[in-house]
C-alpha cells in the first residue's frame, strides 16, 4: 500500500538520459544560470526631487549674487576704499580687545555662578539665581547706560573694613572709563547665560563618574577639574561659542556708551559722508561675518578635540573631506570606464 504525498509539496519525477560520453545533464537551474550574463549594470536609485530642490536653490543663489553684483547701490568701489581703513581697523581693535575680555570674565563668572548654583549652600544657591534671573531679564543697553551714569550715584569709591573706616579712597571715573565700563557691562551679562551653560553642561555628567570619583577618594578640587569638567566641555563648548558669537555681535552696543568700536566707527564715518552709509553697513557686515567664522571654525576643532573619548573615531575635517570627495570621485570614474 503506498504511502500518501505529503501535503503542500508536489512531487515530480523527471527521468533524465544520461549525456553523451557518460556525462552528467544539466538541470534547470543551471540552464538558467548560464542564460544570465556575467557582468550586470548596477541601475543607482533616482532621487529627481533633490535634483529639482537644488536646481531651485542655486538659481535663486545664482540671482542674489548677481544682484550683489551688478546693482550700483552698493558702491563695491567705495567698499574697497573703507574696508581696510585705518579708522576701521582702529574700530576693530577695539570690537576685538573688548569682545576677548569680555568673554573671558564671562567665562570664569559664569563657572563660578554655576558652581554657587549646585552647591549646598542656600545663600550661595539664591543669590546665584537671583543674579541670573536679574541680568537675563534687564536689557544689555540698559546696563551699559546704567553703568555709564554710575558716577551719578556713587562718586567715590573706598576699600577698607565692610561697614567701617576706609583705608583707600579713588573717584569712579578715574577707573571708569569707556573701555572699562563696556567690558563690565558686558562681562556681566555674558556671565548670567553663561551660568546657564556651565550648570547645563556639569549636570550633563553621568552620575557614575561622580561616585567612582568619590570611590577612588579623590578631593573634590580633583575630581571637578580633571573628571567633571573635561567631560562637561563636551555640551559646554557649543552652547557657549554659541554666547561668544552673540557677545561678538553685541559689542556694537558700546557705540552708545561713547566707545568707538567697529560699528561706532562706521556710525561716524556714515554721518560725516552720508553717500557711503551703504558701503560702510557693508564693510561692517563683512567683519562681523569674519569674526564668527573664525569662531565658528576654532568650535569645530575645540569639539572635535573634546570628543576624541566619546567616538570611536573623530569627525573629519574640511580638508580630510574634501580629500575623501576627490577619492571618491576618483573611483567612480575608474568604474564609470570599466564598464
């Protein structure tokens, strides 16, 4: 009695005569597969839509460079003659001089504002925030005024004993000058946001580093300056090139404290030859576009130094990049020939 077929499965017998001199047949699937050529072209995915938006994008690029160009508004020859002018450049010193100064006591109050901030202590804890809620609400041209007419409210300055006698006695607009006044002004303020970026950055620290610091017995000094904070500099040094960049920007506020930086040279320069205010605009803009590219490009590598622990391997640079595209390039023209 024969056995049933097995469900799902069909069963075909095939008799095959064997091949002249006692060689074995081929079966279907090998016919197939020599039917098929050695060599097939590989057919890349189209992407017509990124074609058409970047088709778009240049044309309307292409338009707002011709237009920079060609129109006569913008006198390019008069841009030439003030762009590197001695009273610019005397401008610029002091855009750059009060900008780098600022930064850093910026810096080094917003580290200490953060540190007041999580510590134990609650006096240092509000007065922490009491000063960032203070200075991130009241307007930066509104400190630099106020600081500009302090002399009206107190002439004189003392040190001595708190509450006491005083041993020390000088006039507050020996000390503060123009330079002075914009660098406080502005180092006040940066160090309200920059509070902000340092307590975000140390809280971005895993809790483990602190216990196997504390593990380890390390003192607190230690443990903050060669574990915490090198691996806080990883969130901090975005968001903070970010300030610096907006600091950079805001230093054309000074112009209102009677401090001629770069704005305030062309402020002045725009005045005395009211047919150059276009150029001048421009020469300005440019500068600034200088400054935080050159920012922007010293964050790249500032980051790029910092995440060497957290990735396997290092963002490339520019030129490793560009390299890379020329290889690639390369090789596909050699392909693109082979075939």
């Amino acid at each position: 009695m024969s056995e049933p077929p097995i469900s799902g499965v069909e069963t075909v017998e095939r008799t095959v005569s064997p091949g002249r001199d006692g060689e074995r047949p081929s079966t279907p699937s090998e016919e197939k597969e020599t039917d098929l050529p050695s060599a097939q072209r590989v057919v890349p995915l189209r992407h017509p839509w990124r074609w058409i938006a970047t088709v778009v994008v240049a044309v309307v690029v292409a338009q707002i460079v011709h237009g920079l160009v060609t129109n006569p508004f913008y006198q390019w020859d008069r841009f030439h003659y003030w762009f590197l002018r001695p009273v610019i450049l005397d401008g610029l010193l002091i855009t750059l001089k009060v900008a780098a100064w600022s930064a850093v006591f910026g810096l080094l109050g917003g580290v200490l504002l953060a540190l007041a901030r999580l510590s134990r202590s609650p006096v240092l804890r509000a007065v922490s925030w009491v000063y960032v809620w203070l200075f991130r609400s009241v307007p930066l041209i509104v400190v630099l005024l106020f600081l500009y007419n302090f002399s009206a409210l107190y002439r004189t300055f003392s040190l001595g004993v708190p509450f006491g006698p005083g041993f020390v006695s000088f006039s507050e607009s020996t000390v503060a000058t123009d330079v002075v006044v914009a660098v406080v002004g502005l180092s006040l303020n940066e160090a309200a946001y920059a509070a902000e970026v340092v307590r975000a950055g140390l809280l971005s620290v895993d809790q483990g580093q602190h216990e196997a610091a504390s593990a380890l017995g390390l003192p607190k000094s230690y443990q903050f300056t060669r574990i915490v904070f090198p691996q806080a500099l990883r969130a901090i040094v975005p968001s903070y090139v970010n300030q610096l960049i907006g600091l950079i920007k805001s230093t054309s506020l000074v112009f209102y404290v009677s401090l001629l930086d770069l704005f305030g040279q062309v402020q002045s320069m725009g005045s005395t030859y009211p047919g150059d205010v276009v150029p001048l605009l421009l020469v300005a803009t440019v500068w600034y576009v200088i400054l935080t590219s050159v920012v922007s490009v010293i964050q790249f590598y500032v980051e790029r130094y910092y995440s060497r622990g957290a990735l396997r391997t290092v963002p490339p640079t520019p030129l490793q990049r560009l390299r890379a595209g020329f290889r690639t390039l390369r090789v596909r023209r050699r392909i693109g020939a082979a075939l």
